[in-house]
C-alpha cells in the first residue's frame, strides 16, 4: 500500500482522530517542542460554523439526520450477537452514535464529565479481596487498569480546569467540603465552577432520593455554570438551559469540546498542522515490526499519502483504534476460542435502561429545560459501594434524572403511559400527558467483558477503501441482566417517594438478546486495553503499545471492562497521563516505558 504513496517530509508526532483525546495530545506534544500533525477522517468543523445560532438547533438536522455523524455508508462495523451468527454492516444509526469531524464526539457529546471510581480501576482485585476468586463468574475476563485513583488524580484535577467543569465536592485533601457524591474519592481541589442549578425534575428526584434513603448529588457537567477562561485562555460562556447540548454544537460556547477549549489556541500553534478529510489507513511499521515509521492515509482528493513521524499516537474513536491496530498488524489479534490474544479482547458497551414516572397532572415538569451533563444522580448502587455478595453479580450502576432538554420530534415519540393507543386523540393525549407531567431515570450501568464478546476483522464486509469492516460480537450476559434488574427497582422505591401516579421501570430480560435498533449509549469501550500484563492488555499502563514502542494509543479501548460513569472524564485523564510520561520520560529515552 505504501509502495505507490506519496511521501511527505517527516515530522516528530504525527496523531490520528481530532477529538478530545486526540486535540489533548496535540496541545501536550507541540508544548513539548514537537511538530504535530493530526489526521481527521471527517470534515473540519468549528463552533462558530457548526453552533451557528439560529440555524444550529435543529433537531431534525442535529438528531435525526445525524449533521455531525459518522457517514455509514462509506465505513461502518459489523454486527452480530455471538459467533454462530452472519455479521451485517450497521447502516443506520441507533444502538450507539460514533461522531466524525474535528472536535469528534466531543463537539456533541453531552457533557456529564465523571472520574473513574477507584475500585473500578482495581476491580478484578478488589471483587477477589471481597468475594473470592470463585465469585467471578466463568468467562468473565475482569482485569485491573494497572494505574490507581491516586496517579490519576493530579490528571483529572487538570482535566477538569481545561474542560471547566461544573460540580459540588465531598471531599478535598481529606476534608469534606460539601454535598458532592459521598462514595466519591477526596480531591486535590474544588471543581473550577460551582455546580449547575437543578431543573424541577432533578429537584423532585434529589429530595425523594433523599427520602427513599439514598445518596443524592449534583452531576459533574463540563456545562458552565458561570462564565469561564480555562488554563489555555479559551472562554466559555454561562449555560441557559437551552437543550441543545447532546448532538449539537453549542452556540453559547457553554458546552465543553475540544473545538472550544482546546483547537481555538492550538491551531495557532506554529509547530500543529490540522489535516481534516484524511482517512488514515495503516501505520507503517519497519521491517522487524518492532518499530512505527509514520502512516499511510487517503487524502480529501483520494490521494494515497505517506506521513513518517517518530511517533503515532492513534486517538481515534474507541473501535477505530482498535480496527487501526488489527489492519496494521501492532499486538496479536485475539482468539476466543483460546482466551489468548489482546487486540480485540474486552470489548464493552454499557448496560443503560431508562424508566419513566408520571406525576399528578397538577405537577408540570418542563422538559423543554435542560442541559447536558447537569442532573442529580446518587451511587448507593454503583462500583463497589454496596455488598454483591448476596446478589451474584460483579458491577453496579448510578441512578439519575439528566434532563437535557426534550425536544418537539423527541416529545413526540415518547407516546404515553403504558396502554396509551399508539394513534388518534387519545395517543395525542398520552403524548402531551408525558412531556407534561413525567421524568426519566436512568440506571447507567456498568458492562462487563466475556471471552466471547470481542472484536475482530469482518471476512466479508470492506470500507470504501476495499478494507475489511471491523466486526462485534456482542450480547448481554446474565451478569449484566442481573445487575440491571436489581438497581431498576430502586428507581421504583424513589417513584414512590416521589408520589408517582403511574411507573414504567424498564428492565433487560433474560433472554432477549442486545438489539441495534434502539439507541442505548455510544459508551464502547475495551477491545486494546491496558494493564500491566501483556498477555491480557494491548497496551502497558501508559498506553504505550507493548510490541511497538513509538504507538500510544488514547481512548476508551483502554478499558478492561465497562463503567457505569460516562467514559469522557476518563479519556481526558488517560490522555493527560499518558502525555506526563511521554514528555517527561519518553521524549529523553525513547523505548518501553514497562517492562
């Protein structure tokens, strides 16, 4: 593929994907000293073009034609539920939402902005240390990240000031501060804004948590609360509630993204080039495979291009990382029948399941009201905050009200209470019986991986470029089913709190396998991992590739299993961690930075 490309002159840092992940990297590598360039497969893309008020918040245009999307004509994955099955592409979206365009997911993502709970870094450790090895159940592969809460901290603490993020602490420097999370870890400071005022749904949810007996707390939301310059010199301006965060880009530069926070003050940078529109096809190793000599990419014209670089850092979207790795031959793709093999292992999604409450008629909800990130949720029933050994399942999962704003397609697809006709007047008053008068709960739960749920290259499907789609293999476990059905009915003791006229709790069932057709959450994870084994993980604990030393690979591949939170706030420090030691070791002595 290289033979024919033309090759351009080489450069230190040379990055796939211009999201969050990818934009970090850049501003770290170039305050390195190093030229930089990132390769964007899809378009460029900015806020004062793409959040242009007043045409931006449309949400024909936004959530249901899917502007700010990856194209799935041109490339997609293939999906099946186990082994047995016939893949097929994904064609339209549903199940998850993969973003393309510079500023990735990041410019619509919807801004709940979490920190990894400590014991879910150390999970496989911490379930034996309390249940015994004979708890995890068979063919469940749990792994630890290999890096603690405590190393992490000082990077989402850093995360955090360049995102400015909104949200109330527990706990700082040991000394409890507030009503934040109380299961969450101490801090080293205070979140850079005060956390964003409840809507009326988060204020009925927070107080009957309370009653039912639980934790309550504002969401950490990358949505300011106040006027903000970051430690970039990037501003961001009050959040008004206005509902157009998830999809969108935010025209009140409100919303946390790399094209607001990060791209502003980079692409001034002399030593960054952004290339937007470039498909990047493989790494380039050398000839003992040891060792990345640059890419290979199509350009805007269709051009085949090769760019040498010292080093590739891949931080494209979770499963594109993972297709990079297998059509470049870095890490041993992994079998599922031997359990061996990383690149591909531990794929994960997340287990979310919505509920629905409905109030007295007297009690208006304003769903037109919200934001992205901001909400109350409580975490009695997340990571290991609660005693699984009567239960029978590793995992847990938070439960929250997040309303981000239902708009006029959206109301009109919730229909009504269960037993509403699904047309005529009485469907028409179901429907504005729900936008008026109910909420949503979610249960955000965590998903966990199993040897036979994996990824790996389809044998039949190819991209636009003639090569191979990835594939998923992919279905929900008992473990999961379990897990789900235990924490939805806890949402039926706050709905009764609440005074509930009527409750819709909505459970997985044993049985009824994962379906594409309903959107869930675009929170895929796994596939190259991290850890400090590289008979189990892709990557060392610095996400640096065990088998060819100048790849970094940043994203939520690294994860060993899902997590209940949201993944962003996790990525952001992954990235920011693995840039420390890039720049403070790496740059000097290049080579494995684990053993």
């Amino acid at each position: 593929m290289s033979t024919d490309a033309r090759r351009l002159d080489p450069v230190d840092v040379v990055i796939v994907g211009g999201g969050w992940a990818g934009s970090i990297m850049a501003k770290e590598m170039t305050e390195a000293g190093r030229s930089v360039v990132v390769l964007e497969r899809g378009p460029d893309r900015g806020t004062a073009s793409d959040g242009a008020y007043p045409a931006s918040i449309d949400e024909l245009e936004g959530n249901f034609r899917y502007k700010l999307f990856q194209d799935l004509s041109k490339h997609t994955v293939t999906i099946r539920n186990n082994s047995r099955q016939v893949a097929l592409p994904y064609r339209r979206m549903a199940a998850f939402l993969p973003g393309e365009g510079v500023g990735g997911a990041g410019l619509h993502w919807s801004g709940v902005h979490f920190r990894m709970p400590p014991d879910d870094l150390r999970l496989r450790t911490r379930v034996i240390e309390k249940y015994g090895t004979k708890f995890i159940p068979e063919g469940m592969n749990l792994q630890d990240y290999g890096v603690t809460y405590e190393e992490l901290e000082p990077f989402f603490d850093r995360a955090e000031k360049v995102f400015g993020t909104s949200g109330e602490p527990y706990r700082v420097n040991g000394e409890v501060v507030g009503k934040g999370n109380v299961f969450s870890p101490s801090r080293s400071d205070h979140f850079p804004l005060p956390a964003l005022k409840d809507v009326y749904t988060a204020h009925l949810f927070r107080k009957s948590a309370e009653e039912a007996g639980f934790h309550p707390y504002s969401l950490p939301a990358a949505n300011a609360s106040r006027q903000y310059v970051n430690p970039y010199g990037a501003q961001m301006g009050p959040c008004n509630f206005c509902g157009y965060c998830s999809g969108y880009a935010c025209y009140m530069y409100s919303k946390a993204s790399p094209n607001v926070n990060i791209l502003p003050v980079l692409r001034r940078h002399p030593l960054f080039e952004l290339r937007a529109s470039c498909n990047v096809l493989k790494v380039e190793l050398d000839s003992d495979g040891r060792r990345a000599t640059g890419v290979t990419y199509a350009d805007a014209e269709g051009n085949t291009v090769t760019q040498p670089a010292e080093l590739v850092i891949l931080s494209a979207f979770q499963f594109h990382n993972v297709r990079l790795m297998l059509l470049s031959g870095i890490g041993r793709p992994y079998d599922p029948a031997r359990n061996e093999g990383v690149v591909g292992r531990n794929f994960v999604y997340q287990n979310v399941t919505t509920s629905t409450v409905w109030l007295d008629p007297k009690v208006e909800t304003n769903q037109y009201v919200g934001t992205g990130g901001g909400g109350v949720a409580f975490d009695d029933f997340n990571s290991e905050n609660f005693d699984h050994g009567p239960l029978g399942f590793v995992g847990g999962s938070p439960v929250w009200v997040n309303q981000a704003g239902v708009k006029a397609i959206a109301a009109a697809q919730s229909g009504g209470p269960p037993g509403t006709p699904r047309w005529g007047s009485a469907w028409k008053a179901g429907m504005i019986d729900t936008y008026r008068h109910s909420l949503r709960i979610d249960a955000h739960g965590a998903n966990m991986a199993y040897r036979d749920v994996y990824l790996d290259l389809d044998p039949t499907w190819k991209d636009d470029h003639g090569q191979p789609l990835l594939r998923m293999t992919f279905d929900w476990k008992d473990n999961d089913i379990c897990m789900n059905r235990y924490v939805v009915d806890k949402i039926g003791d706050v709905a009764k709190a609440m005074g509930a006229r009527q409750v819709h709790l909505t459970r997985r069932e044993f049985g009824k396998p994962f379906d594409t057709r309903h959107y869930q959450t675009t929170h895929l994870g796994g596939g190259a991992v991290m850890g400090t084994d590289p008979g189990t993980s892709a990557l060392n604990r610095y996400l640096q590739s065990w088998d060819v030393h100048n790849v970094f690979v940043i994203g939520a591949n690294a994860f060993p299993q899902g997590t209940g939170y949201n993944p962003t706030g996790m990525v952001a420090a992954l990235a920011y961690w693995a840039a420390h030691h890039i720049r403070t070791t790496y740059l000097a002595h290049p080579g494995p930075l684990a053993g």
